[in-house]
C-alpha cells in the first residue's frame, strides 16, 4: 500500500469515528443558511431586539435550506428555491466582497456625480469641502443631497465658484494675486 493510499484510508477511518461519536466530540456550527439572491442570512434573535446569523451544523443548515426552498417554492411556483449553505469563512468572504460593491466611499460616489471636494487627511472627516455645483438639474440635487446626508457631509458642503475652486491659487487679501491686464504676480497683497 502506498503512503498516500495509506493516509487517504487513516484520514476516512479518523472522520467516520467522529462522525458515529466515538470521541462525543459535538459538530461545530459553522454553517449558515444564505438567500443567494442578496446574501442575506438566516437569522435568530439572541433577545432584546438582537439578530444574528443562525450559525448550524452542516447537516441542520442544509434541512433548514431545503424546508425553506420547498416553501419558497410552494408559494412562488419556482423550480429551486434560492437558499444554499455556505461555510461560515466563504460567507464572510462572500459578504466582504458585496459590502465594497454595494456600500462605496465618499469619495467614489461624489467622483461618480463629478463633484470636486478637498481631503483633510483625517482618518475620521476624511472630507474637508464639498463643492456644490450652480446650475444643475433637480434629479443633480436630489442626488447629491443624497450622498452629503448618508455620509454627513453637510456642514462641510461650500457652493462652487470659480475663487474657492482656485485651491492652489495663493490670493493676496482682496482675492486677488495677479494683474489682469499683464498676467504679473503682485509682490504684495492688492488689487489693481
């Protein structure tokens, strides 16, 4: 017999005495049941209005999966249902993955409306200012709104012109740095 035959044989002999409780060693719940349509999972109230994933064995989450397929169904006529049993690191993963899909950064959603904005470099209030544009359409506003409210952004939303968009531009007093006739740079703070 040759060594991987071997272990392959001490591994099957190994499982099946655990699995007929030779050692009443209790299956680990690790398994939930999953809607794979949102992944959304199966979940029980631990009191006080608390939910959390219902963790089971394999074999309890896999006859909780079935009933509620059969149930789904029953009531919507559907050839399978949509509830699978995933293990409980691959739920996770899974989750993670759909959380960076569903639920982007600040920055990513005021990027994806076009709207500038300047960072902090604080971990907490990453956001300094949000520029908010002039002349846009409602559906804009609604949007935008959306976005500064869901992200608390609105104490630090400043209404776009073109002074607070010249960020780089270091103006004397009065605003202004430059002649506008010559293109000179003023030594002092002034106007013309």
């Amino acid at each position: 017999m040759k060594k991987s035959e071997l272990r392959q044989l001490i591994r099957e002999q190994i499982r099946e005495s655990v699995n007929e409780g030779m050692y009443d060693i209790p299956e680990r719940k690790d398994y939930v049941v999953v809607d794979k349509r949102n992944l959304r999972p199966l979940m029980m109230n631990y009191g006080g209005g608390q939910y959390y994933e219902k963790w089971s064995t394999e074999e309890k989450a896999q006859a909780d999966a079935n009933e509620l397929n059969r149930a789904y169904q029953k009531t919507y006529g559907a050839v399978e249902g949509p509830h699978v049993v995933m293990y409980k690191s691959d739920y996770y993963s899974e989750k993670r993955n759909l959380d960076e899909v569903n639920y982007p950064t600040p920055e990513i959603e005021l990027r994806r409306l076009g709207i500038k904005y300047t960072l902090s470099g604080n971990k907490n209030k990453p956001i300094e200012k949000v520029f908010k544009p002039i002349d846009k359409s409602d559906d804009f506003y609604r949007k935008f709104d959306d976005v500064v409210d869901r992200y608390g952004l609105s104490n630090s939303v400043v209404i776009q012109n073109k002074a607070n968009l010249a960020s780089l531009n270091y103006e004397g007093t009065c605003g202004y740095d430059t002649d506008a006739r010559t293109g000179k740079k003023f030594k002092t703070p002034g106007g013309l």
